[in-house]
C-alpha cells in the first residue's frame, strides 16, 4: 500500500494528540495507526541493505564478536518521541528503523568509527561529549530508497551500562532514559548513581587511573540504592527455546508481562515479515495502555543474539554486575590501603611526640 508524506505527517500528528484531543475519534486514531504501521514496516528493505553494508564492514576490519541487532521502532516509543518533539514530522523521525553493532573494546570500535566516516552522516557522538546522564555510545544516519535509518555503535562495556538503566526504567517504572518525570528523590539517586557509574567506567575502560573519590560516591549510591539486590531480583524471564524457531534468520515477537514475570515469544520466518507486522500490530493495540507489558519485534541473526543485544527485554544484567564487582573489588584494596597508610601515619606522629617528650 503506497501512502504519501503528507498521510504520515497527518497519521503522526494524530498519533501524538490522540490522548489530549478529544476531537480526534478512535476511527481517525485506528487509521494513524494502521498508516504509522505501513510506513515503519516500509523502513524494513533499507534496513536490510544497511545491515549487509555492515556485515561487509566487519568482515573487512576483522572486527570478530561484534553483535549486530536491528528493530523497527515500536508504536508505544514513537508516541513517546513524536510528544518529547511537539514539532517534529514524523516523515523526518531518523531512528524508525535502527541496527545495533556492539563490539568488544574501543579499539574496534574506532576501527569502525574510521570505516563509517564516508558512509554514514555523524548525528552525535556521545562517547566524545556524553549525555547529562553518562550516556555514551556514536549515532549515525543514512538514508535509503528515501527511508532513514539510524546506526549506533558501541562497546560491551558501554552497552552494559545502557542496558541497565532500561532495566531500571523497565522494573523501577522509572523515566531515566527519557528523563521525563524524573524529579522524585528516588529518580534523581539513580541518576546520579548512573553519571558517576558511567565516568568511572570510561575510565576502567580505557584503563585510566581510577579516581578514589569517584570510587567512593559510586559505591554509596550502589549500596544505598541496593543495587546487587534489586538486579538479583530482575529475575530472568523464560529463555526461548530453539526448537521454537525453524529458521535462525528470521524475526521474533516478544511479549513480555512484567507483572507477572511471564514471556511469550513468537516466530516468523524471513519472508514472513508482512504476517510479523501485522501481529505486531495488533498486539500493540491490544496492550496499548499497560505500562506492564512491553511488546517488541526484533530481528537477528540467531537466538543468542537477541539476548546479547537486547538484554533489557531479559533483565540479563550479568555483565553490569561483574563491572560493578571488579571495581568494587579495587575500591576496597584502595580503601584498605589508604587505612594502611592512615595508621601507619597517626603511629609516626605519635613515635615523634614521645620521642620530643
């Protein structure tokens, strides 16, 4: 079904004022949404042909390990944004379709930095200058067969934390990522506890001499907000099971009740993406006003990468805790040693006064 720019922009409109206009009826809302769902699944041959670019990319640096997810954004997120951004066109929303590329250190990941320069427009680079929040990851985009689609690349480390701030947004029904609502005491110690988390990661990452004192705000928030604790108890949800998926290329459909810590996961084979979408779809409108169940399609290319990609759909916070002990770990043989050292200087001074005497 061909729709123009002005279909959408006016499907977008609706979409973001539905709520707050009363004059807008459910049969013109349907309609944007069915419109909104035509135009995101339009997005998926653009991507398709980024995600081969990427491929080429990576086969030719030798970068091994690197984990490449993709995902149209979902209907819920694209409210959310078209609100955040009264004045935006949904036509010129730039990360309707976005793909992932996660690699192991900052050496391949400048390594790839270098092999994008030519191929991709350079939107932010927040590793250079990172978010208010620590946020830290480099975003680009292109545009293909007139569909934008959005590419960021990062390291493990990096997405390790990004992901656990959406496990906190997620279990916490927090607004972090966002930054919406977030005036509550609660909210603004988590912010903080993930600004410094994310500074002294950088520097670990980067394998920089690591700041005592921001070692030691970092842990007083990470004791007083409990956070081996909370993350403990982000139970994992059910794993799939590859006996489910006939094809390892393909998509998934993820419905995920946080209430009740439940998940169910739905197949589609490659050429079956109209069936996925339109499932999608209404999945969507089914669950479109329960904070408690997130519903996502994602693609890739076998089932241990959605995992790795996606980690906030499995509140998988593994990875962010052994950071977290490691450092905990030199934090202490820091704090030790300076209890060392204070003794050892309060003994002196008092050899010195008997020694005056």
């Amino acid at each position: 079904m061909k729709i123009s720019k002005n279909q959408v922009r006016k499907a977008g409109d609706i979409y973001r004022n539905y709520r707050v206009d009363t004059s807008i009826s459910q049969e013109d809302y349907t309609k944007a949404l069915e419109i909104i769902t035509i135009f995101r699944s339009h997005h998926q041959n653009s991507l398709d042909s980024i995600l081969q670019t990427i491929d080429k990319s990576l086969k030719k640096l030798k970068i091994d390990n690197a984990i490449v997810a993709h995902r149209l954004k979902r209907s819920i997120s694209i409210e959310k944004k078209l609100k955040r951004f009264p004045k935006m066109s949904l036509d010129r929303m730039q990360d309707i379709a976005g793909c992932r590329v996660i690699v192991k250190n900052y050496k391949d990941l400048r390594k790839l930095q270098k092999e994008f320069r030519d191929k991709f427009t350079l939107r932010h680079n927040y590793i250079k200058h990172p978010k208010d929040d620590g946020y830290r990851s480099i975003h680009y985009s292109t545009k293909v067969d007139g569909y934008f689609v959005e590419i960021q690349i990062r390291t493990q480390m990096q997405h390790a934390w990004a992901t656990a701030l959406e496990i906190v947004d997620i279990f916490e029904k927090k607004s972090l990522k966002t930054k919406e609502d977030i005036q509550d005491n609660n909210s603004k110690l988590w912010m903080e506890f993930f600004k410094i988390c994310s500074a002294v990661f950088q520097k670990y990452e980067f394998k920089n001499d690591l700041d005592y004192n921001e070692l030691k705000r970092l842990f007083y928030y990470y004791n007083r907000l409990k956070i081996e604790k909370k993350f403990s108890a982000y139970k994992e949800l059910p794993p799939l099971k590859n006996s489910a998926i006939s094809k390892k290329d393909g998509y998934y459909l993820i419905l995920i009740d946080l209430f009740n810590r439940k998940a169910k996961y739905f197949s589609f084979e490659k050429n079956g993406f109209k069936e996925a979408i339109e499932n999608y779809q209404a999945l969507e409108e089914l669950y479109s006003t329960n904070p408690d169940i997130v519903v996502s399609l994602v693609a890739v290319e076998d089932l241990n990468n959605i995992k790795l990609a996606y980690p906030n759909f499995f509140a998988d916070s593994q990875k962010f805790l052994e950071l977290l002990k490691s450092l905990e770990y030199i934090y202490k043989l820091e704090k030790e040693s300076r209890g060392i050292v204070a003794i050892a200087v309060d003994f002196a001074l008092t050899l010195m006064g008997k020694t005056q005497k």
